[in-house]
C-alpha cells in the first residue's frame, strides 16, 4: 500500500519536472537573443535534464521499498 502511495508520489514529481523543463525550453527557444546561442544552450539544456531524469528513475527504481518500509512500518 505505502509503495504504490510513494510511487505515486513520484510520478507527480517526475511530471512537474517534466512540465517545468518543457518550460524552461520554451523559454530558452522564445527568447533568446543569440540563434546559435539558442541552439547551443537548448541542446545543453535538454541533455543534462535528461541525464539527470534518467538517473534518478534509475535510482529510484534499485531502491527496495518494501524492505526498507517494513523495518520502519510495525
């Protein structure tokens, strides 16, 4: 019950996340002085979020929550 509670959780987070970089692209993208500039820093950009995400799913995911939730749970 409480790993399918935090894996919701979770997913809330990673779609925020997902939200706020489509964002910050939109942004980088709009208005940006610089078009090479643009490029360059949306590019930077989209592959360290990405990076990062892929990361942390990966870590997240090697957790055993069940084990780590009953010694904390009675």
């Amino acid at each position: 019950m409480f790993t399918i509670l935090i894996l919701v959780l979770y997913f809330i987070i990673i779609a925020i996340y997902s939200l706020i970089s489509f964002f910050i692209v939109y942004h980088l993208v709009s208005y940006s002085i610089n078009p090479e500039l643009k490029i360059v820093m949306t590019a930077l950009f989209v592959i360290v979020s990405a990076g990062l995400l892929f990361s942390n799913l990966i870590l997240f995911f090697s957790i055993d929550w069940n084990g780590m939730l009953s010694k904390i749970i009675f």
